[in-house]
C-alpha cells in the first residue's frame, strides 16, 4: 500500500475500466493518435530514413525500425518545495493491465515486457522548480507504442492524489499535532472520493512517521475510506437542526438517543448565529441526561450522553452574537478567535450556574470541562497557523476545500517525459531541450 507497509495496492482495489483504457478512452488523442502511428509504422515495415537526427556520431540511424523503438521514460512533478507521492500503485496498475496492444478484437497485454521502477506511495520528493533537478517518481523503459496511451491516466492520478496528499500534510504541521476531519467531498464530483480518502490517510501516516504522533484518520464518507479500509464519520447537519426547529439541544439529545455509540456526540452550534448561548443549552441538556441515568444505575446508557464536542461552523459573512464589534469588522466575522475562546470559557464555567448536590459538583465540572471545541469553515493551514500562533484553544480543525487548492505554490502537476531511446544495446539521451534522464535513490524495481 505505502512506504509504511511496502505492499502495493492492485486492481482487486482500484476497480479499473480496463476495456476502455486499453482503447484509449481516457487518454489524450495525442497519444492515441501516435501509438496507432508507430503501431501501423511497425507493421509495414517502416525504418528511419531521416537526415536530421540527433543521434551520436557512432551509431547509424539508417533502417533504425521507429515503430518498435523502445524508450525509457519518466515521471516526476515540480512542485516547489516538498511533494508528498500518491497515485503511484494505481498507476502501476495501470501499466499492469493496459499495456499492449490489440490485434483485431484481441488485447496483446505487454506489460511484462516493460521494465518498471517506481517509489512507494508516501514517498516524499523535492524540487526547486527546475526540470533539470527533479526525482522521478516513476521510470519505464520498453516499446514506447504498447504505454503511449497511458500517459494521460497515469500523469492524472498521481497529481490529483499528490497535491491532495501533499495540502493534507501541510495542513497537518499547521495544526501541530492537532485532528483535522477531511471534508471536502461536497467540493468535488463523486467519483474522486476513494483517492482523495487514500491520499489523505497516506499523508496522516506520513506525519505521524516524521513527527512520532498518533493521529488517526477522519473521513466523512465511507468511499473516502474504501482503498485503506476506513470508515466515514459525522455528527449533526444544520438540516437536522432545522428539523427540530431550531432547537439545537433537543436536536441532539435525539442524536444521542438513537445513533450508536461509536459515533461522538459533537454538536453543530452555530445554526442561531449565538455559539455560546447554544453550547451552554446543549452542554447543560446533554448532562441532565446523563447524570439522571448515571443515578439511576443505567451506565451504559448514560454513555449516550456524553457530549464529546462543539463544533462552531459561522460563516465568514457573519459576526456571532457572542462577539461584541471590536476593531476591524472583518476580524469579528465568521469563526475567529475570539469566538472559540469565549466559547471555551462559557463551557468551562457552565457547571457553576448548576443546581447540583455536592456530589454531582466536581464531576459536573470534569464534564463540562472535557468538550472539545471543532472548528469549520474556511480553514485551510494560513489561518490554522495563525489560531496556533495565537494559542487559540481549538481541539480539532475541520478543513474542505483547502485542501483541494490548486494555485502558486500548490501546483502539483505532473510530467512524463521520453529521455532514453534504445540503439542496439546501448541507451542513448534522447529528450528534449530542458530536460535529461535523472534518478531517485527511493526508485525500487517493480517488474
């Protein structure tokens, strides 16, 4: 599966429309307009008969068979900075089972013809932004017409997965430490959820490789999780909410009451624009049902009840009615820090309004004190960096579209590129201006 690991995913995961890759479906026309040149080439026969080559001197160009020409090609990304690698075993897979071609209705795979190298998804490769300095991720040498076609495909899982991985990592060092839930699904077409869920938990292990923590992965679909088998996670919509008529605490007490366990009570409390008056009905809600069956001997179910977190979700369009104007206008908007440390000192305090026996006092507190404050909307690492910076006293950051980001510094593009072509037995440079062949230590035979 990763570096983690070292076992590699294969078909029995990805799923792949193999049928119509093999016919080009998904690829560029380029490439499949070249792949039936040098085929169609081949089978008449056809040698170079050029003037213009670039070979050297030594070796003879004439009746070269261009239709059967093996190449070496690589694959690398330039990424400022520090990329972290997905979408290597899929591409392999890929290479695996689509690589030939057909004769009539009848698919000639060649792939065990090919020699392939690739790192293990979770590597991580740097770049300066120069071409001539990269580190291939992936490097193929065979008949150039039987893996023409893939190119798209393979160039297209490794920067969506890549540059997903890679804003995941880096939102994670902004959180130093911190859970951030994965929640961009709603930002994206479906069918991208399993590698999106796959490159973040490839970067969640890779953080807690590099900085020896323990993070575990939180993902809102169950396709997010499907390639490393996790499960998606939730708690309470502001639709549920307005299905109880706005009553934020009758909302989840019902929550608590018929969903399982296994699923954390946190409560959305922003649906009223007032975080603070609406944590503090909920907190006080949630703890008068559990300390009635806490008295009542009923342990078990008294469980349902134990509020495990707000989560404050105001838009970025909005000042909460806890956050009195104070300077800029646009620092009292949406959720900013302000709002989470009121929040945190209400919460903290909320037992000490109580009418509790003495007995009930310094669990009450213990209660009130344990509930996590989540944080959504608009965060991506800049502003995690600076609630950090600030001590704000957030325990999990929820983060969507951010980690989609696709501009300046994020830019995760991929590349392939032919660098080698094979002349007898030798293997030549053969790749164009601003380009050459290039290695990678973590590059491993695969086949």
């Amino acid at each position: 599966m990763s570096i983690f690991d070292g076992q590699r995913l294969d078909n029995s995961t990805f799923k792949l429309d193999i049928e119509r890759m093999r016919r080009g479906w998904y690829s560029d026309k380029y490439f499949t307009n070249i792949a039936y040149m040098l085929t169609e080439l081949s089978r008449r026969g056809y040698t170079y008969r050029g003037e213009h080559h670039n070979l050297p001197a030594h070796l003879q160009a004439q009746g070269l068979p261009v239709g059967d020409l093996e190449v070496e090609m690589q694959w690398f990304t330039r990424r400022p900075g520090n990329t972290l690698v997905v979408g290597v075993d899929k591409s392999l897979t890929m290479l695996r089972h689509c690589s030939g071609y057909f004769e009539g209705e009848r698919f000639v795979n060649t792939a065990d013809s090919l020699s392939v190298w690739a790192v293990h998804d979770g590597t991580v490769v740097s770049s300066d932004g120069e071409p001539l300095h990269v580190r291939p991720v992936m490097r193929v040498r065979g008949r150039y017409r039987d893996f023409a076609i893939l190119e798209t495909a393979t160039l297209g899982i490794l920067t969506r997965a890549s540059r997903v991985a890679t804003n995941v990592y880096e939102t994670l060092s902004a959180a130093r430490g911190k859970p951030v839930l994965f929640f961009p699904a709603r930002f994206d077409v479906h069918e991208v959820q399993a590698a999106d869920g796959y490159a973040y938990n490839i970067a969640v292990q890779r953080i807690n490789m590099d900085y020896a923590s323990t993070l575990g992965p939180f993902v809102s679909t169950d396709a997010q999780g499907d390639w490393w088998g996790g499960a998606g996670g939730g708690t309470v919509a502001h639709a549920a909410i307005a299905a109880f008529l706005g009553d934020t605490a009758e909302a989840m007490l019902a929550f608590a009451e018929t969903l399982p366990l296994s699923i954390p009570r946190i409560a959305l409390v922003d649906f009223n624009n007032d975080c603070v008056g609406d944590s503090l009905m909920v907190c006080r809600s949630m703890f008068e049902r559990y300390r009635k069956l806490m008295d009542a001997g009923h342990s078990d179910e008294a469980a349902r009840y134990l509020l495990y977190g707000v989560r404050l979700d105001t838009s970025g369009s909005l000042r909460d009615a806890s956050v009195p104007p104070l300077g800029e206008a646009s620092l009292d908007l949406g959720v900013n820090p302000r709002l989470v440390f009121t929040v945190r000192q209400a919460l903290d305090g909320a037992w000490e309004s109580w009418n509790l026996p003495v007995e009930w006092r310094e669990r009450a507190q213990e209660y009130c004190r344990s509930v996590r404050i989540v944080v959504s909307g608009g965060f991506g690492p800049e502003k995690i960096r600076r609630f950090e910076k600030l001590r704000v006293p957030v325990d999990i950051y929820a983060v969507g579209s951010a980690l989609f980001d696709n501009h300046g510094s994020t830019v995760t593009d991929y590349t392939a590129d032919v660098v080698r072509i094979k002349v007898g037995e030798e293997w030549v440079d053969m790749a164009k201006v601003g380009r050459r062949p290039l290695d990678n230590p973590d590059l491993e035979r695969v086949w």
